[in-house]
C-alpha cells in the first residue's frame, strides 16, 4: 500500500513529539507500506512568524514575503523528521513544496495548487526512502514560495495522495476524529465512525478546523479516503467518504453536527443608492480584491432611494474590504465581535421544521440572531462573539447530539 500520513501542528509540537512521529511512520513502513509524510510547522510557529512580520509593520505586508516567512516553519519540521527517521536506520528524505513538485498559481498567502510533478517523490519511494513533504507550500509559476492558506498542509496532504494515487491520506491531529461539534467546546460532543464529504466540507467551510474545507473539496473530488485521528493514542478514527459508503450506516443522523466560525466580520453599507447594477459592482470589486464575501442581506429600499447591505468577510480580510466599500456608501461599519454558529447535516434535505429549531433555541437562550444563510445542508446564523460557545451548546443539545 501507498499511505499519506499528515501530522498537524500539536502532533510535531517538541522535539519529543516529532521523535514519536518518527516511530509511528517507521511502523507503518514496516508493515510494508511506501509512506509519504505531510507535516505542518510545530504547533505555534506559523502564528510567532506573522507576529515577527508584524513587528516591522501594521499594514499588510507584501504577501511573497509572507510567504517566504511563513514556508520557513514547515520546512524546519519536515528536516527534523528525515533526520530522526535517517537516525533510526530507517532512510528518508525531506522535501519543500517545490522539491515534491507541488506547483500553484501566484495568489500569494492562499495560493491554489495547478499541478504535481511527483517524478522527485516517485523516484525517491522506488529507491525504498520515506518521503518526509514541507506541508502548506508550493512554488508559483515563476518560481516563487507560495503557501496555501491556514491549515493548508491538510491540503498539501490531499494534493500529494491524488497525485500519488495513495491507497489512503490519514490526518493526524490532536482529536480523536471528526465529532459532532468542537469537543473542547463541547465534551459531550460524539465521535463520528463516517462523514461524507459533502457534510464534512460545510462543517470546515462553516469554522470545523479539525480539516481545512479546500482540502475536503479535493479529497471529493479525487475521490481521496480520508482518515482523521489522533497521534496521541491509536483510537479509530473518522472516515471522510462518499455518500455511497455512508447508505448502510442505518444510525445516520439528521444533523451531523454543529460548527463555530470565529473568524468573522460583519460589515453594514448604509445609504447605499438603490438601483440596477450597484451591489454587483460592490461584490465584483471584492471579488477581484480576493476578498471571500460569505452572507449577504440587503434590506428593503429607503423613502429616499438609499438601502444598506451587510454581508461578511473573514476577520483578516476586513482592512481590504474596508477599503474597497469606502465611498460606494454614506456609511461603513465594521464589526469583528460577531462568530458564526452553523448546524450542518445532509438529513435536512428530507425534514422541515430543522431551521425553525435553530431559532427557537437561540431565542430561548436569549441569543439576537444578527444574520442567516442556509443551504440545502446547513443553516448558518451570525450571533455576537460572547454567545458563541452557548450557542453551539444549545443547539448540540437540541439535535440531542449528545444522546
Ligand atoms: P492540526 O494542528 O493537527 O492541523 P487543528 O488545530 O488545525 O489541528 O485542528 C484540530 C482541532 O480542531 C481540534 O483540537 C478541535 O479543537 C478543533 N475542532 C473544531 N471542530 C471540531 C470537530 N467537529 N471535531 C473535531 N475537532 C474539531
Ligand atoms: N502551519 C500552517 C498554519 O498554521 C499550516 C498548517 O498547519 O496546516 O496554518
Ligand atoms: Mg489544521
């Protein structure tokens, strides 16, 4: 078997750690696997390397830079890793995205990957090496360092067992698996055996880190088995699959579970004119701006022919945003104090009275819903930042998620 194992942040947090890493690849290459290994940067060094960028400036810096900075901690950690498992008798070789062949387009700091020359991999497992992939990188066209959004190495991961055609690509972090909302919010949250892609994609997009969504909507679309558990203990896992593999799971739940995205700003247009073709050009500009605009109202028109429009951004996209409204409205307010709180589960398409749920639960806890999208799988509804986590509670209790 081909196997792609990807260990996050926690899993590589000390030396320590990578040391059992090391051993746990080395048992899986005994069993008489050809292994590829992802690792993401040790737990905190992503974060420390922005803080280090923000010491020079406020302003955004230029985002190649960022890259070049940010690729550096996922580089450290897959040379460790070669050299702890050389050490062990056991040979292996690290590789930066550009040495694995990972080549992307040139959107700088949330780059896409294009393409995977796997020639350098492949010949490096025929010659019977561990191949040990800096995750969260690739190279542009022209050769620069590009890096593929936070938590991107779980995309890496994804990327490199498509292009290898892995038998599996497991993801190992610092939880079981995928539960039925965050355990550290929740500790009655469930461990799921399956999710199918397309609930585990919503979860992701809608905050679930415990996969980053870009690397699920790839994992479908190569049709990549993906397996998340712990490094920390040798539990099952959960299993990321297609709908057909989830049809004789008879306990399949309505919803599957409940997620919290924190990384949201709301922003409000007041005066906005109201005819044709305004809020489209608003949304293109954004759009070409890179900025991802997530719910959208507008409210009805105004005695004088103005409307305001809200619609939300990631938190680390506002400043941009900021400045691509300026002027299209009397007004601009931003709010960061907001999180989304979305119920996601496929059982939806078949029931009604699911989103009348969500807001009757919310009410009683006295929580003002500020805005709501829903998709035919999920309902999503932004609440102020303090009732987030009460939210998630209340509603994982109303699905009887618990039970
Ligand atoms: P890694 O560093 O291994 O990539 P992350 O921190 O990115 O790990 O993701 C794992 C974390 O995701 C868990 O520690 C957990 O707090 C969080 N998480 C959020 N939602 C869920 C969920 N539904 N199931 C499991 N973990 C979740
Ligand atoms: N180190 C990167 C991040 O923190 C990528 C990853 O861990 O997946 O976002
Ligand atoms: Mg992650």
């Amino acid at each position: 078997m081909l196997v792609v194992q990807k260990y996050g942040g926690t899993s590589v947090g000390t030396l320590e750690r990578i040391e059992e890493v090391a051993k746990r690849v080395i048992e899986t290459k005994k069993a008489g696997n050809d292994v590829v290994v992802v690792v993401s940067a040790m737990s905190g060094v992503t974060n420390k390397l922005i803080e280090y960028a923000e010491y020079f400036t406020k302003e955004a810096p230029c985002s190649k830079d960022m890259d070049m900075l940010l690729s550096a901690g996922e580089r450290v950690t897959s040379a460790l890793l070669a050299i702890a498992l050389n050490e062990k008798g056991y040979p292996a070789i690290s590789m930066s995205g550009r040495a694995a062949g990972i080549v992307t387009d040139d959107s700088h700091t949330k780059a896409r990957i294009i393409n995977i020359d796997s020639t350098n991999m492949r010949n490096e497992l025929d010659s019977g090496k561990i191949v040990v992939v800096a995750g969260f990188q690739g190279v542009s066209e022209d050769g620069f360092v590009t890096t593929l959004g936070r938590g991107g190495s779980d995309l890496s991961a994804v990327a490199v067992a498509g292009a290898l055609s892995a038998d599996v690509c497991e993801i190992y972090t610092d939880v079981d698996g995928v539960y039925t909302t965050d355990p550290r919010i929740e500790p009655k949250a469930k461990k799921l055996d399956r999710i199918s892609y397309d609930e585990m994609l919503e979860l992701a997009s809608m905050g679930a880190k415990v996969l980053q969504n870009r690397s699920v909507e790839l994992a479908k679309k190569l049709n990549v088995n993906l397996v998340t558990r712990s490094s920390f203990n040798n539990n099952e896992g959960t299993l990321i699959t297609g709908e057909a593999n989830m049809e004789n799971n008879m306990e399949q739940a309505l919803i599957s579970g409940i997620a919290l995205d924190k990384n949201q700003a709301r922003v409000t247009l007041r005066g906005v004119v109201d005819r044709p073709g305004v809020a489209a050009s608003i949304f293109k500009k954004l759009a070409e701006k890179n900025i991802n605009v997530d719910m959208i109202i507008q409210n009805t028109s105004h005695e004088d022919g103005t409307t305001s429009l809200g619609f939300t951004v990631p938190q680390n996209e506002m400043e941009a945003a900021r400045s691509v409204v300026e002027g299209t409205a009397k007004s601009v307010e931003i709010d960061s104090d907001v999180v989304k709180v979305s119920v996601v589960g496929v059982g939806m398409k078949s029931h009604s009275g699911v989103a009348s749920l969500a807001f009757s639960t919310l009410a009683n806890e006295g929580i003002n819903i500020q805005m709501i999208s829903t998709s035919e799988i999920k309902i999503s509804m932004i609440v102020a930042a303090k009732y987030g986590e009460l939210a998630v509670r209340a509603l994982h209790k109303a699905y009887e998620l618990d039970i």
